[in-house]
C-alpha cells in the first residue's frame, strides 16, 4: 500500500516536471514558429498576405488640409501690415486606394511599380467643401518673377494688364489642384504652363518607377528602396550636394523603405521616403501606444530633419539662397526650390513648430502644438502594420526677403479599419497571446504539481521509514 502510494507521488512530481519543461520549451519553439510564419507571410511575394496589402493599401490613406486665409488683405496690400492668418479645414482628401501599376518582378528579389496619384475628396470627413473660397498668396505672381528673374519688367507689365495682385481669392480646390491663371496666359515665354497650384500637377498622374526589395533573400531587406527613377540617390545644388539615399551605408541602423521588415526593434531608426519633398527622413523610437488593442511603437521625426545646415549639415541641400537664410542658419524652414523645379517653395512643421523666432515676426495667427503638429509613425513591431501613422507638412513660398507666407498644412493619416483590426487581432495578436498563456500554464501547473507531488513523497517516505 505505501509503495503504491509513494510510486503514485513519485509519478505526480514526474508529470508535474515534464508539463514544466515542455512549457519551457515551448518559448523557443514557439517564438520561432511565430518567427517564421511572420517572415513568410511579410515576404512581398504573390500569394502572401503581405503582398496583397501591399499591392492595394490595407487601411485608407487620407489627407488632410488646412489652409491658412488671409483676414485682412486690405491692409496688407495697401499698408504692408502683416498678415493675419485663420485656418481652416480641414478639407480631407482619400489617396493611394488605387493598386500599384507595372508590378514587374526582377531576379535580384526586387520589384518595381508605379504609384496612381488620385485623390477623392470626402465632404463627410471635412469641415467644409471644396467650393469654399480662400485668400492666400498669388503663386503665379510670386513664382515667375523668381523663375524668370531677366524678365521682371515685361512680367509686371503682364500682372497690371492681368489685373493680377499678391493676394487672391481662390477655392479650396484650385490652390490645391490647379487653376489657369490669366496672367501666366498672357506671358509669351516658351515652357510656361498656364496651370498653378500647390499640388499640381499630382491629381491622375504616375508617381515612379520606385524598386523595392521583396524579402525574399534577406526578411531585414523588405520594402527597402533601391532606386527611384532609376536613381539610387537624387542630387539637387551640385554635383556634391547628395542628401537621398535608398540603401544606405549604415544599413540596418537605418532603412528608407515603402515599409519596414518584421520585428522592429526600439533602437531602429526608420527612414521612409516620400517623392513630394525629395527627400529620405528618419524616425527613432519615442514611445508605446495602443490602437484598438494592438500594441504599437511610436517612431517621431526628431528636430534635426528641420535644422539648419549650421547645426546638421546633412540638410545642406535644403538650403541654396543664402541672403533669404541668412547664410543658411534659420531652423525649421527647408528650402525646396531645388525640388520643385527653382519655384521658392519652403517646408516647415506646422504652424513653425520649433522654427527660428524670426518666421513670425511677418505674420500672425500662428499657434504651434506640441502634440497636434509634430510628425509622427506608428508601426506593429511584430509584422510592420502601419496601423496609424501621421506625416506633417508646411508648405510655404516667400515673396519677399524673409517673409515666410504659409499657406496650408497637411495631414497623411492611415487608420486600420475595424475589420481589419479584428482580422489582425485574429490571426496575430490573440495566437501569441494564446501561445504566451499555454506557456505559462505549463509552467506553473507544471512547478506546482512537480513541487507538490515531491514534497507529499518525501514525507510519506519519512513516514514510511519510521
């Protein structure tokens, strides 16, 4: 009787211990089958579900606008008073919902593609319609003149017969996407194109080629770019003057990338690229936040991307009109006129956050926000979902020496869907999850039963020996 006691016990501490390693192995076991499904599935490769969210975004991509307007234009053009500026919108636009065109796969694991550049605007998702009229800052009186500097006395002959001025009135929808201005009509130089805007032309246009790696050869690579236009890296101010690069040197402390591989580790700067400024930026690490209960990391732009040249010499390129600068030391303006053809248009945060004092002493109504205008990336670092990232810009033009005139501001924002989040919730989060509770009820049911077990033999076999 007591040995068939004691040998019960004995095989109760002996399950108890093989439940406690078998949880124990399940951590490695199961974190590299996780691994591993996920490094399949995120391959962008036909037939993966990475792929298919890649070739048709998984999320709405939308883009916001606020547009500065001008409250007392009278003033300005009589007296030269500053311009006090209200914003307004915003006026949201959806983008990017259209596939990828010429997907071509090629044998070094790359694929190119073109971007559909449409946009639809969504009256339900903003504060007014497109029809709504703006006073703003006359691009086409503004840019000629700079384009055309030997030209000036002919071109302001054009603008007074034009019965063009600095300030106009406009809808939401022509500074935006473009309108035929009477006087760039009227100028008879070759190459001019009637058509203005902020944007224009974007609205049903091709953005590309980009080449991207698929991941097929190295997961670490996924969605990194290796040329646009054919280019691994753009110049602009000089032969010397190289700011973008698509695979960097540095590689994998920082990726410019379409999207980022699996796995994103806090210590990662992540670059991404976007062909509207030129240019490849980064993010580093600030911070954990959840969206519809899915853990997310949040990457922010740090200040140096807007800094001047002085102090980050690697925003060099952004600045090739020294007097207007100040010999390049005014942080948080980029010069894009490189970029966009020599037309003297100039990014900033919104509302020139964290900008030189010296931007606001021109205008008024300006009221930078911390938490409302930074810039900003959430990625799930498990599969590199972008659940819901944020991309912050300023769009400026100056018509005279250091006066900034802002126009609008932009908000990219791509927001999982419920469906979506369910789905993912469904076949990532919740089967770690599960995994992660199995764990670790073998491993405490295990030890409990092993410690348990153990004890209760030891003391019947003291017992049994007295």
């Amino acid at each position: 009787m007591g040995c068939n006691r004691n040998c019960g016990l004995l095989t109760g501490a002996i399950i108890g211990a093989v439940l406690a390693i078998l949880g124990g192995i399940l951590i490695p076991v199961g974190n590299n089958l996780i691994e591993d499904t996920v490094k399949k599935e995120t391959v962008l490769e036909n037939g993966t579900t990475a792929y298919e969210n890649w070739v048709i975004p998984g999320s709405p991509i939308y883009q916001q606008f606020w547009l500065f307007d001008v409250q007392n234009p009278e003033e300005v053009m009589k007296n030269g008073s500053a311009p006090i500026l209200k914003e307004k919108g915003p006026y949201t636009y959806k983008t990017r919902y259209m596939p990828k065109v010429n997907i071509t796969e090629h044998d070094d694991a790359t694929l190119s593609y073109f971007l559909e550049n449409i946009v639809l605007f969504q009256p339900d998702m903003s504060s007014g319609l497109e029809s709504d009229k703006i006073t703003t800052v006359n691009l086409a009186v503004v840019i000629a003149p700079v384009l055309y500097p030997d030209a000036a006395p002919l071109l302001n002959m054009f603008i007074q017969q034009s019965k063009s001025k600095l300030l106009q009135i406009r809808t939401v929808k022509e500074i935006l996407w473009g309108y035929e201005d009477p006087f760039l009509k009227l100028i008879p130089l070759p190459n001019i194109d009637n058509i203005v805007g902020v944007f224009y032309p974007f609205n049903k246009t091709f953005d590309g080629p980009y080449r991207i790696y698929s991941g097929k050869d190295d997961i670490n690579k996924v969605g990194i770019i290796q040329s646009y236009k054919n280019n691994r890296y753009t110049t602009f101010g000089g032969d010397t003057a190289v700011f973008i690069y698509f695979f960097p040197p540095n590689f994998p402390t920082v990726q410019y990338a379409a999207s980022f591989h699996p796995f994103v580790d806090k210590s990662e700067k992540l670059g991404f690229f976007s062909s509207e400024v030129c240019r490849s930026i980064f993010a580093t690490f600030e911070s954990e936040e959840t969206v519809k209960e899915i853990r997310l990391y949040r990457f922010v732009i740090p200040l140096s991307s807007f800094e001047s040249p002085v102090n980050n010499p690697d925003n060099i390129c952004f600045c090739t009109d020294m007097e207007t600068s100040q010999n390049c030391t005014l942080d948080g303006i980029l010069d894009l006129s490189s970029c966009k053809g020599g037309k003297p248009v100039y990014i900033t945060l919104p509302h020139f956050l964290h900008a030189n004092e010296q931007l606001f002493h021109h205008v008024e109504g300006m009221k930078p926000v911390e938490e409302e205008h930074k810039s900003f990336l959430d990625v799930e670092p498990v599969s590199d979902c972008k659940l819901n990232s944020y991309a912050f810009k300023v769009l400026v033009t100056t018509y005279k020496e250091l006066y900034a005139f802002p126009v609008l501001w932009l908000n990219e924002t791509a927001i999982i869907g419920d469906e979506k989040a369910e789905l993912f919730r469904s076949t990532v989060t919740d089967k770690i999850k599960l995994l992660n509770i199995v764990q670790i009820v073998l491993i405490t049911l295990g030890s409990v039963m092993f410690l348990g077990f153990f004890i209760a033999f030891c003391v019947c076999r003291k017992k049994s020996s007295k």
